[in-house]
C-alpha cells in the first residue's frame, strides 16, 4: 500500500501511477524530461509503464538558465508536431526546473492539458513540485511569468535521491529547516536529531513524508496566497534570494539552500530585534545552520546591490519592504515592515560571524 496526502502519492514502485495509468485512457502521454533525469531517473519508470504504447519522450537542457520562454516554444513546437490533444497528459519528471516548466507549459497548452509530476530532487519533493506554482524566468527576473494551477498528480518515490549529487541535497536541506522554524517546532526537533552529514545512511521516508505534509497544510490554508499566510513559505527568501543573485551576478554558484539558510540566519536576527525572537531561539537556528553551511561575508561595498535586489521582492509594495519573521520556533509571521537600516545591521552581523569564526578556525592552529 502507499500513503498519501491530497493528490500527492507515495508511489515506492510506481503501483500507484501504473494503475491510474490503465485505468485512465489518455490519447498521448508525454514525458517531459532533462538530460540528467534522463539519464538516472527515466529507466526506473519506463521498466514500470512499459505496457503503455502511446507515449513520447521530450527531452530539454537541464539547469536553470533553460527555465525560459525559448525553451517553452519548443515544448509547444513539439507537441504539435505530435499532434497531442487536449485528453493527453505530459509527465513531468525531474527537479524543480521540469516541474515548473512542466507545469507552466501544460497549464496553457490548448488552454491547459492535465500534467502530472514526478520529482525526482530533494527540492523537488518537498517544495518545488507541491503547491500548484507553476513558471520561467524572463528578463534575468525569477519567476516572472507563471500561473497557479495543481497537477492532477504528484508522484513521490524516494529511490530518486540515491543519484543526487551532494550539493542537491544540501540544497533541498535549507527549506526543510525552514518549515521546522516557521510551522512545526516538533519537526525542527526531529531535524535536529539528525546528522544531514551522513546523508548516504539516512533513512528520508519520514524527513521527506512530514516535510510535504507542512508544505501542504501550509499552501491549504492559502492556496492563491490571497490571505497573505502562504507567504511564510518566504522565511529566508527576502534575504536569501538577494544573496543568491547577488552571488550569479559575481558569476560565483552558490546554492539555493545555502542562500536561504544563510537568509534564514539574517532574517532570524532581524526577527530577534523587531519580532521579540528569543536569544536563545536565535542561537540555537544559528547553532542549526552552521552545521551544515559555512558562513560568508559580503563586502560592505556591496550591501547596496544587496538592498536593490531586496527590492525586486515580490512580496512588496508601496514602496516599502516586506519580510516574514520568526516569532518563536514553529511560529512565523508575515507583511512585517523591515527598514533598510535593520537589514544592512543583519548583514554586518553575519559578516561579524564570518570574522570570529575565522578566528577561532586560526587560534587552533
Ligand atoms: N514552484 C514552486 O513552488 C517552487 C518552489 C521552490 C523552488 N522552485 C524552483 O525549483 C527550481 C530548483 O529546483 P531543483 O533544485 O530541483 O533544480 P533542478 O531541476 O535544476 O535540478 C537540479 C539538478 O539535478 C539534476 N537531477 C534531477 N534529478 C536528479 C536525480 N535523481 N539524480 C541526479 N541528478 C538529478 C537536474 O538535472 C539538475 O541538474 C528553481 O527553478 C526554483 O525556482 C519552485
Ligand atoms: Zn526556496
């Protein structure tokens, strides 16, 4: 048997999906896949489907800077040339660059076909493919263009994390933290508990199966972000992002993990002096994080590209700058008017931290 949540399966051989499969008479199915998932993750459904005779394989460039317009007209361009109608269903299987995409590229084909997803990243699973956000980037501006719409499925099966490089999955970490902080202080125990270290022995069932169930609860209470609520899934992100193009405009990589758990840690110290965040909860998120990412610093030349990228938030207006901000363990509150000033102290502060940290690496010497 498998579990679920909503429409979201956990499919450990991919019974599930067969089933539906058979049971569901689709025109065409479309698998929309990247190089690599192609590579590691398409065996391991094909040898579960491999009854069906009616499907196609679509294959794209994988990395982020594909994510685009240019890559969309192809989708579409292929999709014609297959003469795929709208009782066809597209597969999406990879990271949260295909679901996303995938996502996008089904939502308004011949008005929208039906898609499922298939993540095949630790992101993937717990974040990107759960919610029903779907889009690209334009201009050099992240998600620009998107639209909400949910898959009719979500396919969830562990065995894709075995291939991941290290780096993906210190990836997908940072936002597994953050649902401990900002929704369920219980989970961050259970985080805690665990060494990320180790990630070849540890058994992701249960981090992996609490994690989508957060992430859901959080997008039911809010599904169009209309009460505002579903914007605490931000935490870290109004300075983490900031960090994190601001590192891709230094044409240096730095992952989307490490970006917000370095933003969680500014904005947890922003959150201790304007939220009433208790010291102690400070350190311990700081004692959290630093077991896993090591701390940079940013040249206080610099601080003013990272206000400017502040800016482009979407979660502004008026104006002013808008940020979530922990409260306690397991409770985060959002629309909180943050001053340039504040922002500019939590970036020394972590600057601060990248100096006595280096000190102390010296001093043992
Ligand atoms: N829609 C949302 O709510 C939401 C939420 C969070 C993030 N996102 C988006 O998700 C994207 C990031 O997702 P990501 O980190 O999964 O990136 P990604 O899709 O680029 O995947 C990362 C890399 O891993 C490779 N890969 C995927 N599965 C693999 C496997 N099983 N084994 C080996 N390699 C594999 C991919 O080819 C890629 O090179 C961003 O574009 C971000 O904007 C969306
Ligand atoms: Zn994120």
């Amino acid at each position: 048997m498998y579990k679920k949540i909503n429409n979201i399966i956990f499919d450990k051989k991919f019974k599930f999906l067969k089933k539906y499969l058979k049971k569901n008479i689709f025109t065409n199915i479309i698998l929309l896949l990247d190089v690599n998932t192609k590579n590691k993750c398409l065996n391991l459904i094909l040898k579960k489907i491999n009854f069906l005779k009616n499907y196609k394989i679509i294959i794209i460039k994988s990395g982020e800077k594909y994510k685009n317009i240019n890559t969309c007209i192809k989708i579409w361009e292929k999709l014609i040339s297959f003469k795929i109608d709208k009782n066809s269903i597209i597969i999406n299987i990879g990271g949260g660059v295909i679901t996303d995409i995938g996502g996008f590229i089904s939502s308004l084909f011949k008005r929208g076909i039906k898609f499922i997803n298939i993540p095949t990243t630790l992101l993937g699973m717990i974040d990107a493919s759960i919610g029903g956000k779907n889009g690209i980037n334009f201009k050099n501006l992240k998600n620009e263009i998107g639209i909400i719409k949910n898959p009719i499925l979500i396919i969830i099966n562990y065995l894709f994390i075995k291939t991941l490089p290290k780096k993906e999955i210190f990836s997908g970490l940072g936002e597994l933290l953050k649902y401990g902080l900002i929704f369920n202080k219980k989970y961050w125990y259970f985080l805690k508990k665990i060494n990320f270290n180790n990630y070849n022995d540890i058994n992701w069932n249960k981090i992996i199966y609490k994690a989508v169930f957060i992430k859901n609860k959080i997008v039911n209470k809010d599904p169009e972000e209309i009460l505002g609520f579903r914007k605490i899934l931000n935490f870290g992100h109004t300075i983490g992002h900031a960090i994190e193009s601001f590192f891709l405009y230094k044409k240096k990589y730095i992952s989307h993990g490490k970006s917000i758990s370095l933003g969680m840690l500014c904005e947890s110290w922003i959150s201790k002096k304007i939220n009433n965040l208790k010291n102690k909860e400070y350190i311990e998120i700081y004692n959290e994080i630093i077991k896993y990412y090591k701390i940079i610093k940013i040249k206080e030349k610099y601080f003013n590209k990272i206000i400017n990228f502040i800016k482009n938030d979407k979660k502004n207006y008026n104006n002013n700058i808008y940020f979530c901000l922990l409260k306690k363990i397991g409770k985060c509150s959002f629309n909180k008017k943050v001053n340039k000033d504040l922002i500019l102290m939590s970036l020394k502060n972590m600057n601060k931290i990248y100096y006595f940290k280096k000190k102390k690496k010296n001093d043992k010497r």
